[in-house]
C-alpha cells in the first residue's frame, strides 16, 4: 500500500514538471513552418519592407499609388510614421533632390544600417542611401550617374555587401546590374539580355494576361540577392523562369564584361515574382505574383510552394528576419498602371511574416 502511495506521488509530481516544462519551454510554444501573420495594416501601400537586428520595421510607400509620405517605421499595428523625418519626404506638390522622391527598394545590412534605393521618378536622378536608424541621420548618399540610370530607368531593387564594400542595384528600365564600389566610389553597368530582360511569357493572375503601362507586362531585371557569405549574387527579372548567378569577386576584381558573362548560369528554377530573399543555407524564397503564394528553392534545385494565402495579393518583396519572412504586401496588378484605369484595391494594406524555418 505504501509502495502505490509512493508511486501516485512520483507520478503527479512529474506530471506537474511535465506541464510546468511546458509552459516554460519556449520550443513547445513555437509556430509551426507556414504559419502566415499580419504585422501591419496600413491605409497607403507599401513598396518594400525591412526589418533591423532588433526587429524594427520599415517601409517604403510604392511610387505607383502616389502620397505624401515616402519612407516610414512601422510603429504598431494600425500606425506608422516619417522616416528619418517628414521634412524629408517629398510631397506630391513638392519634389526635389533634397528629399526622398521614390524610393522602393530597402534592406538592413549586417552592421544595422538601413539601405534605401530612392528611383527618382519625379527628379530624373536615382540615388542610394543608407542611414542609422537609432540617430536618424543620413550617412552615406550616391548619385547614380545618369548615363547608367538615365529617365527611362527604374532601378527599384539592391542588395549590400557590407563586407568587401559594395552594392548591387537592378534595373528594369533599361535592364541591368549597377555597381557602386562604396570605398572608391565609382559606379558601372553589367547589362547581359539573355538573362536580365524578360523572358515573352504572360504574367497572369486570376486568369487575366496583366497589362503594365498599356501593354502585357513584360518586367524585366528585378529581384537581386547575395549569399551570406557575399561571394555571390542572384538575380532574374519578374517575367521570368530562371533564377541566375555570378560570383561576385569577378565583379569586384573590375573584370571586362564578356568575363563575367562567361561565368554567369543558372541557379534553378523561379515563379514569375516582385521580390526574393536568400537565406544562409543558399534557399531562395520568392514572392509568386500569379499563385498568391511564397515560393522556395531549395539548395538542393527543388522549387516547391512555401505558403498559399489569398492575404498574398501581389507581395512585392520579403525580407528575412530571424525564422521569419516579412513580406510586403500591396494588390500592385489592381493600381491604374496595370489597370489602365481604376485603382481597383481595397484597403488595408499589408505587412506579413511568414514562420519558414
């Protein structure tokens, strides 16, 4: 008798552990791979989105539905305010080489700078800059001389090696790789067609071929990405089924042209996508535009579907964070330059995360 009392007591006492580790372990509360969140709800859409070593968010507003602001932090889940400053931002009354115009692309680099492609659509001159978010300063700018980005240019998308001083920035406009050598500050243009203009094939989204500016959408150069070690870059326009690389110290040793297009091949396949994001292990992750999806290929050459969500509705780019994707979201085939018409999008726009590892 005294030995079954014993043994209900050992075995409440570990039923209590049990569920007293349970509650405290974090990895039993962990979301499981897929799981889709909203971050933000917004009235303006946003262009990208970025997020620091201390989980800051950031968002640029997309020059194809026009506003007021240009760059903001997210400050919860309904607000958000000017980044640096409101007397920065251009206003649709007032545009100038002195305030953000119409920046897209943004990304943190590893030492928590904020980068910021600006497109300049309005002043005909793109710029790149990078800030400290904690001071709100501007601490690097560089002017993109316009003969490699001249009006019809729309250099929308960068990626930064902070270690050897470089960044890569796409053009679709006139389609194309620009290098700014951070250090010397000097810039040059890699153009290669065959692999950075889009390929003739139909973007569709429910089930309608998507017109850009009058004519089936043909985007070229887009998302552009680094490995994490930064000896390599990927790329590959959005209307387009190949996900491409060359390495990166070709680049770097100055190499004439035809040499880095020797060594440019393919990484695999990708969706027809806005945005991509390489995560540590050479995974590749890609915003599908026509599956309202997140896309990933594998290391290992295997394209497969991440998370389908009908909350996907044109996600414009994604950023990694930790073991989440933050993906921007921001109906862009329902703005008038797709419709030719209309702005057929209902708010709220979005931010998402998505649980990938």
């Amino acid at each position: 008798m005294k030995l079954h009392i014993i043994s209900l007591v050992l075995l409440a006492i570990t039923a209590c552990t049990t569920n007293k580790e349970k509650e405290t372990n974090p990895i039993s509360k962990e979301k499981p791979i897929g799981t889709l969140e909203v971050v933000a709800e917004m009235d303006i859409n946003p262009g990208n989105v970025a997020v620091s070593k201390e989980g800051r968010i950031f968002s640029s507003i997309h020059p194809l539905r026009a506003t007021n602001l240009q760059l903001v932090e997210i400050t919860d889940s309904t607000s958000y305010k000017a980044f640096p400053t409101k007397v920065v931002q251009s206003t649709i009354d007032t545009k100038s080489d002195t305030k953000l115009d119409t920046p897209l692309g943004i990304i943190f680099d590893t030492e928590n700078r904020l980068w910021v492609i600006d497109a300049g659509l309005n002043i005909g001159k793109t710029r790149v800059f990078a800030f400290d978010i904690d001071r709100k300063k501007e601490i690097m700018r560089f002017d993109i001389p316009v003969e490699l980005a001249p009006k019809t240019s729309f250099v929308q998308d960068l990626a930064v090696d902070e270690k050897n001083g470089f960044v890569y920035l796409a053009d679709f406009g006139n389609p194309g790789i620009i290098v700014v050598d951070i250090h010397k500050r000097t810039y040059r243009k890699i153009s290669h067609p065959a692999s950075m203009k889009s390929e003739d094939i139909d973007m569709i989204i429910d089930g309608n071929v998507q017109h850009f500016l009058g004519n089936p959408a043909r985007i070229g150069l887009n998302p552009i990405t680094l490995s994490a070690d930064r000896e390599t870059l990927f790329y590959g326009a959005m209307n387009g089924t190949k996900w491409y690389q060359v390495p990166t110290k070709i680049i770097r040793d100055q190499s004439e042209d035809a040499e880095i297009f020797s060594h440019i091949t393919i990484t695999g396949a990708k969706p027809i996508s806005d945005g991509a994001a390489t995560d540590r292990q050479n995974n590749h992750y890609f915003t599908n535009i026509q599956n309202n999806s997140i896309d990933v290929l594998t290391a290992n050459k295997k394209l497969k579907t991440l998370k389908k969500d009908p909350l996907l509705d044109w996600s414009d780019n994604l950023r990694i964070h930790k073991d989440w994707l933050y993906i921007a979201v921001n109906q862009l085939h329902k703005s008038s330059a797709f419709t030719g018409g209309k702005d057929l999008a209902k708010t709220p726009f979005r931010i998402l995360k998505l649980k990938f590892k």
